[in-house]
C-alpha cells in the first residue's frame, strides 16, 4: 500500500474513533447486572486526569515489628506491648461535646481488675474488614499483654472464613441459623445471642412432638492455631453456650488421643444456659461429641482465662451494622450481662459504599436506631464506633486507583448517629490517611493491604490495630491518673 493511502486510511480510523467516543454515553453500556461496556473519553486520551496518592510514610514508619508474622517472632507474648509504640501516630476518640466519661463504665472495670480477679469481654463487630480475626487479634493481644487473659475468646460454630486464632471444624450435620439477609422460614424466635447466629445439629421443630426414631448426631474440634499470639494459644477453660432443646442431649469431650475427658448427659430446658470445662494445661486438640433427638441452639463457644480481658472477633459479612435491632433484644441483653461485656467496638460501613448517592441520612437514621437499642438494653456498657476505611476503584482512564466519592459522606453519617446515641468515634478513614490513602497501603512495601482496594491484609491490620488501641489507652491513661 502507497504511504499516501496508509495516511488517508488511518486518518479515517481516527475520524471513526472520534465520532464513536463522542456519541458512546459517558457511563458506558450496561449488557447485563455484571457486565458492560466502556470506552475512554477525550480527555481521558489526551488529558488523563492524574490522581495523587495519599502520603502515609509518617503512619507506617517504624512499624517492622508489627508486620513480622506472628509464628517466625520468638517469645510473641514479651513483644513491645506498652501504649507508646507508634504514639506519634495516636490518632484520637472522638466524643459527643468532648464528653470522655462515656467510656469511664469501661475505663473503672480496667482499672479494677487486678482487684476483682473478674473476666470482662470486648466485642468487636465488624463487616468483612474484620474477618479471620483481622485487627481484632492483635488487639485481644495488647488488651490481654497489658491487663491479662489469654484464650481466643468467643467464636461461632461455624463460620464464614477460618479465624487464624483457633481452628474450628464442624462435621457436616450442623446448620447455621442468622440474624444476616433472609431469615430461616422454620424459626418462630429472634434469639440469635451475642454473635448474631446460632447453629444446631438436628433440624428446627415448632411442633411440641418429637420423633423418637431419630437421634443425630455431631462433631465439633478444637484445635490450637500455631498463626496467632502467644497469649492467644493459652486458655484454661472452655465454655459452650446452649439452650432451648425440647429433649436431654449428651455431650462427650475428647482429648488428642481420643481419649474420654468428660461425659454429661444435659436435660431438656426452655431458657439458655451454659457447660463448661477446666483445664490445668491447655490440650492441643479437643473434640466434643454430641447425640440427641432435638439440638438446642449453640450461641457460641468459647475459650479463654477465668480473669482478665476477652476480645471477641464477631465478622458479619455484608452487614452495614443495621442487624442489632433485628434480634431478640431482651435476649441478647441478658447474654451480654451474662458474658461480663463491657465494650463494643462497631466497625462497619465497606457495604454501603457500592450504593453511590448524594446524601447518607437514611443510613444515619438506621444506624443511630440499632446504637440507640444497644445502649437502650445495657446502659452501662460503653460503645466505640469504628468509621469505614477507604475504599478505591479504578479511575475513568484505567491508570490510577482513587477513593470513592461517598466515603467522607458516609463516614459523616457514622459520626453524626455515633454522637446522636452516645458514643465514641475512631475516624479510620482519616487516621489511615484520608483521600486515596487505600491506593498507598496496597503499594506500600510490603503491601499492608489487598489488591481489592477494600481490605486490609493481616500486616496492615496490625497497624490499624495499633493505632486504635494506642487512641484508647491514651484516654484510659489520662483516666487512671486522675
């Protein structure tokens, strides 16, 4: 082909292109729920919008002890465990008109418990952010370093991801039942307990006549994770909570050698309750088995010290936090009292901010109404709440990553129901370092967060974690000394 023809030719193609670009819409051309397609605009060719990423050089800095995996660190439990590392980086608790005494119920209970030898629960909720015991097991590790207890705490039967905490294996006959999306048409209650779900081993029956021809059977195993802390692996007690089984049930615990520890046969009651185990040495493997005609339902087990502070690493995935009122409050409210729980830490928000509007007081009303019930049901339990973190996507040109634009609304509309109710506020979104601050944590070296621009990794975490519990004992400090 003639070099005049190759011009004409290509100056064609780009007069097409042109004509295209300008007449394809700007959002694109939806085929399907998950698919569409885009093109690049002008400007985006020719003048492509550039997007500065966050400096977060002053937050991470000197943290090489934090992202040191846990299982490759000698004597995890001596590890730098007082409020000053990373203390140039406290980023600080809000409060309501800068009134700190909302957290006083919690900060005397510290103080007091040398004294009064109890054992006092933190429950960290959370969406996805959270899961696997993300930024909660660092922090079970520095409550638990610095008041004592040891154990991993609370956790579900089952679970949507594993905890790297401890290993829990179910055997196939055991069904989860939670307060999350649709709820099971064959329950008749809301009694979901401390951890929003419950499980069973034998199906839900309304009818008052059981039969008598089948018996389940279930397994559920324990096992010590060598991935967590050293405090964490420790325990000496293990308690499982139940009720509202319409038949005795038994249960047997197994050692690692599958020798019989304990058998218990447990009649047929109509409240909750709970059966506990202790131990002079913690055992590397436990296995319950459990028979019965009609299963009650399983709130949760836990393992942790008699003394000290549990952390409980309760991940809702796809919640925004609006589940709490959905439950059976009443109920809910006597396991807390039952459990000694004296903070709750709630970290939500990643879930509402695919739904892009321009304004957040539908969720600041929803919000506000599920804090107002916790706090409506035990006043003297102090409230946290953990603003969402940044979240990125991709820009219009494909080069760059940049925040959502709701994330600052969204986190307006925490605080905003977060003060209404009551309660603290943790401004994540800023302490990580504001606007386009997720793309710097996913870059970072080592990377201190997933590629999906949303979560988090365990190395991150550790900071995030850090800085949290640096913001909180900052205040419990300045109580003490008082």
């Amino acid at each position: 082909m003639k070099p005049f023809r190759i011009v004409i030719f290509l100056i064609a193609v780009f007069l097409i292109l042109s004509i295209v670009l300008f007449v394809f819409p700007k959002g694109g051309i939806k085929l399907s729920e998950d698919f569409s397609i885009k093109l690049p605009t002008f400007e985006n060719i020719f003048n492509p919008k550039k997007v500065e990423y966050a400096d977060i050089s002053n937050i991470i800095s000197n943290t090489d002890s934090l992202i040191t995996e846990p299982e490759k660190e000698k004597k995890i439990d001596t590890l730098r465990a007082d409020a000053n590392d990373l203390i140039t980086n406290v980023y600080k608790i809000q409060y309501p008109n800068g009134e700190k005494e909302i957290l006083y119920p919690f900060f005397r209970e510290l103080k007091n418990l040398k004294s009064s030898g109890k054992l006092i629960r933190i429950l960290h909720y959370g969406d996805s952010q959270i899961e696997g015991d993300r930024i909660t097991s660092y922090l079970r590790f520095k409550f638990q370093n610095m008041f004592g207890g040891s154990g991993a705490g609370m956790l579900p039967i089952l679970n949507v991801t594993k905890s790297i905490s401890l290993n829990v294996n179910a055997s196939d006959e055991w069904k989860k039942y939670t307060v999350i999306g649709k709820k099971d048409s064959t329950l008749n209650h809301k009694r979901y307990g401390a951890l929003l779900n419950f499980a069973r081993f034998s199906p839900v029956s309304n009818d008052s006549i059981l039969n008598d021809s089948i018996n389940y059977e279930a397994l559920i195993t324990l096992k010590k994770s060598n991935l967590t802390y050293y405090n964490t692996r420790q325990f000496n007690q293990l308690r499982l909570f139940y009720g509202y089984n319409k038949q005795a049930f038994t249960i047997e615990l197994f050692d690692k050698e599958e020798k019989l520890i304990r058998k218990d046969s447990l009649e047929a009651r109509n409240s909750a309750t709970t059966i506990s185990w202790k131990f002079e040495k913690t055992p590397e493997l436990l296995t319950l088995k459990l028979k019965g005609k009609d299963s009650p339902d399983f709130y949760g087990i836990a393992v942790d010290n008699t003394y000290g502070v549990a952390v409980d690493n309760i991940p809702l995935r796809g919640s925004a936090g609006l589940d709490f009122a959905k439950t059976d409050l009443v109920f809910l409210s006597k396991m807390y009292r039952y459990l000694e729980v004296k903070l709750l830490v709630l970290e939500f928000g990643v879930n509402v901010v695919p739904n892009v509007v321009d304004n957040y007081d539908y969720y600041e009303r929803w919000f506000y109404n599920n804090l107002r019930a916790l706090k409506r049901i035990n006043p003297e339990i102090s409230i946290i709440v953990i603003g969402l973190s940044d979240m990125a996507r991709k820009t219009e040109s494909g080069n760059y990553y940049e925040s959502y634009p709701n994330i600052g609304l969204i986190r307006d509309a925490q605080k905003k129901a977060a003060f209404k109710a009551g309660c603290g506020f943790w401004d994540l979104y800023e302490a990580m370092g504001g606007k386009n601050s997720m793309p710097s944590w996913v870059f970072a070296k080592p990377p201190l967060a997933a590629k999906d621009f949303t979560h988090f990794n365990h190395k991150g975490a550790k900071i995030i974690s850090q800085m949290f519990f640096n913001a909180l004992i900052t205040d419990y400090k300045e109580f003490a000394n008082q």
